[in-house]
C-alpha cells in the first residue's frame, strides 16, 4: 500500500455511509463522502475531483461492512486511472462502475448472512445467557435486598457483553475490508472465495442452537428456584409459533394474538372467581 | 425526561445513520433508558424480551424493520415511571404500534433526503463544492432531530395512558404471562432462523 491512501481518514467516514441513505440512490452519498479524502488526494481541489464525485454519486447499495471492501477498490482504480492515458481513463472508470455494480448484491448476502443473521444473533444470546447466568448466581443468595442491588448492578453486563463480543470482531473486519480493497483491487473477489465463509456462516448458526439451548436451561433453573417452575409450560406453545412464523405471519401479530389470548384467559379466570 | 430523550434519540442514530456498532439493539438501549429513568434491571428484562423477539430482522435495502430502539425505550420508561414490574407487560403491548409510527417517520425522511441528491447535482453543475460534509453533517442532526420530537411527543403521552389503564388491563395482562409468552416467541423466532436454509 503507497502512503499516498488516506486509509484513516476513509475509514471512519464509511461509519457514515447510510447517513443520508435516500430511496432515490440508496447509499450513493455515503458512498462518494468516504471515497472523498482519497480522491482529493489523487485529483486535488480540481474539476477531475468534481467529475469523479460526479461518477461515485450514481445508485450505490451493499451492507455497510463490506461496503470498505469496494471504495477501497475505487480509491485504487482512481488512483490508476489519474496516471493513466486519456484513452485508457474511460476503460478504467467504466470498469470501477461494472464492479461496484455486480459485486454489490453479493457482498450485501455475505454480510446480511455473515453479520446480522449470524453474529448479532449469536452475540444477543450470549448477551442474554450472561444475563441469565448473574441472575442464577444472586439467586444462591437468600439476602432479597441484597441481591436485588446486584441485580441493578449487574444489569450492564448483558448490553456491555453484546457490543464488547460484536465489535471485536465486526470492527477489525470492516477495517480490514478497506484495506483489503485498496490492496487488492478487482482481485479481492478471487481473495474472498478463498476464505470459508459459508462454513463460517454454518458454524455460527450451530453455535447460536446451543447458545439457545443454553438460555433455556438457565431460564428453567431460574424459575425453579424462584418457586414458579410452571412457568415452563410457555414452552409447550414454541411450535405452535414456530408454524405460524413458517406460514409467514409476523412476530408482532403473533404477539399481539398471544397477549389476546392470555387477556380473554384472565378475564374469564376474573369472572369465574 | 431530557436524559431519556437524548439518549433515546442518539441511541436510534447508530441504528442505520452512523456507525451500527450495535447501541441501539433493544438489549443495551433498554437497559440505559432503564438506568436513567431509576430501573436498570427492569430495562434489561424489556430489553432482552424484545431482542429476541425482532433479533432476526435484517435492515434489508428499502426494508425498514420495526423500530426496536423505540419500542425497549418507551415500554421501558413508561413502565418505570407507571408502577414498575406490573405494567411492564401493559407497557410492551403499547409500545410496539409507536415503534412502527417510528418507523413511518423513517420512511418519510428517507423519501426527504432524495433531496440531497438534486442539491448535490446542481451545486456540481454551477462549478461548486458538492459540501458532502454538510450533507451529512445535515442528515445526521435532522434524524436526531426526528426522534427527539418523537420520543418529545410519545414519553408523556404514553406515561399518560399506561397511568390512566394501568388498573384494569394490566390486571388482564400481567407482566408475567408476557414475559412467558414474548419468551417462548422470542425462542421460536430464533429457532426458526437458524434451521431455515
């Protein structure tokens, strides 16, 4: 990598890249705000700057993780492009718009696969098993007070669990992703097939079932000890739910027919006795 | 009611405008707008009730997802300043319709901020700076803006009702049949996730 790639400075602005998201061109602003500091850089404060902003403020969509893997790409090409001749330059800017465009879709399946199904969802179980897990150790206690006030303490274990475990992965990632694209160029697609992502993605996924698995058993021991042990007969309705979510039937109108239910349970609990 | 709006309001901006470092996930959002309203630990049992619940949704392109900041920090504040344990499950049942209006008003600023795109244009055909910073800078206080209105509007408000219902309905809904119900939901809803291909 030359010095002459701002790769700090670009960096944090793709944590802006969905600042101005628009239905009309997606990211694209986004998009050309975190090019901007390596552009100006090849182009200074000229009108080939304005024309390249231009080009990068079409139509631009991806996950905003791996989104550093293509403007690192374009800062490369922008930069190959300036030293290149007249004839060449249009080859050059028409083949950086043919990547942005046809790698976009994948990388959004990789991330939303990779990131928000898989490791949000693994580190929120963790998040909640930690929670689980304080509250079954004050539970050994038989101080009420004096749990009660740990309890309030240890409440920022779960939040702090879930950004600490997520970030320490996602954030190394999505820096690494603009370096990779500046190094790499249009061969980063070649050098991503190489890494197991699918396996990865799979093995996340099956760590998450356990990590499920997990919080039901400390949910079970933890109304076991508080005395309400039937409160896991709730249990009995997970399939019930599960094919209604199958059937396409969204959580919230899950939710809401549920809290009908339980309403006409109580009140007919209310009239009897 | 300042601090809760605040927090509230910069938690919602790392949802999609600026970072996604994950702080405006209902399990840390409810648990700060728990501290800061007197009930960490009621925060945290909202908030992981409604992480579980909308954990698998993905902010897909256009595709909003409810706004589950919204919904862990109202259901959150109401309850604590509304009688605690016993509304919190009156309080999540109410939440959930203000986190779709929220939602609405994120479509409606999306749609505003095609805008942008015009004004960038012009300022490039006059020979101008196309001000991105600006542009951003701009995008950012106007989402800030928009949830400090809203959680402005809908804090008192839903403090208001959940006091003046809370005797007969919650007494239909106690906070325990929710929290067993969103539970056993909230399993299903990652179970299903995980063994879809």
């Amino acid at each position: 990598m030359t010095n002459s790639f701002p790769l700090a400075r670009v960096f944090i602005r793709t944590f802006f890249l969905q600042s101005a998201w628009n239905f009309e061109r997606m990211q694209s602003v986004g998009f050309a705000f975190a090019v901007e500091p390596a552009l100006k850089q090849i182009y200074g404060r000229t009108d080939s700057l304005r024309d390249a902003l231009r080009r990068h403020l079409e139509l631009f969509n991806t996950h905003p993780y791996l989104a550093g893997l293509l403007i690192g790409m374009t800062a490369r090409y922008e930069e190959e492009s300036a030293k290149a001749e007249p004839g060449k330059r249009d080859e050059l800017h028409r083949r950086i718009a043919e990547l942005k465009e046809r790698m976009s879709g994948p990388l959004a399946a990789i991330g939303d696969g990779c990131f928000w199904s898989g490791l949000r969802t693994a580190c929120a179980l963790c998040a909640v098993l930690a929670g689980s897990v304080a509250m079954l150790w004050e539970l050994r206690t038989q101080n009420t007070l004096l749990m009660m006030e740990h309890l309030q303490a240890l409440s920022f274990l779960p939040a702090a669990c879930f950004v600490l475990q997520y970030n320490a992965f996602a954030l190394p990632m999505r820096f690494a992703m603009v370096r990779a694209g500046y190094q790499w160029g249009e061969t980063c697609a070649n050098e991503i097939a190489k890494f197991p992502v699918q396996r990865g993605i799979s093995a996340i996924r099956r760590g998450s079932l356990f990590l499920l698995a997990g919080n039901i058993v400390c949910f079970a021991a933890v109304l076991f000890l508080t005395g309400k042990p039937g409160w896991l007969a709730a249990l009995a309705v997970v399939p019930v739910y599960v094919a209604a979510l199958r059937k396409g039937i969204s959580v919230s109108k899950i939710f809401y027919c549920t809290l009908g239910c339980v309403a006409l349970v109580r009140a007919a609990i209310r009239i009897s006795g | 009611m300042i601090a809760e709006i605040f927090a509230a309001s910069a938690l919602s901006l790392d949802a999609v405008s600026v970072g996604q470092w994950m702080f405006s996930r209902p399990i840390v959002a409810g648990t700060l707008i728990g501290w800061t309203s007197g009930n960490a630990a009621l925060g945290l049992a909202a908030g992981c009730l409604v992480e579980l619940l909308w954990v698998t949704v993905i902010p897909v392109g256009k595709a909003l997802p409810p706004d589950g900041t919204a919904v862990a920090a109202l259901a959150v504040y109401w309850a604590n300043h509304s009688g605690g344990y016993p509304v919190l499950g009156l309080a999540l049942a109410a939440a959930i319709p203000f986190g779709i209006f929220s939602k609405k008003g994120d479509f409606f600023m999306r749609g505003k901020f095609s805008d942008w795109n015009k004004w960038i244009l012009n300022r490039m055909d006059h020979h101008k700076d196309p001000c991105l910073e600006g542009v951003t800078a701009a995008s950012l206080l106007i989402a800030f803006a928009k949830s400090s209105c809203f959680y402005a509007l809908c804090l008192p408000t839903g403090t208001w009702l959940i006091r003046m219902s809370a005797g007969p309905v919650s007494a239909l809904l106690p906070t325990e049949w929710v929290a067993a119900a969103g539970g056993a939901l909230g399993c299903a809803v990652v179970y299903d996730s995980l063994e879809r291909k």
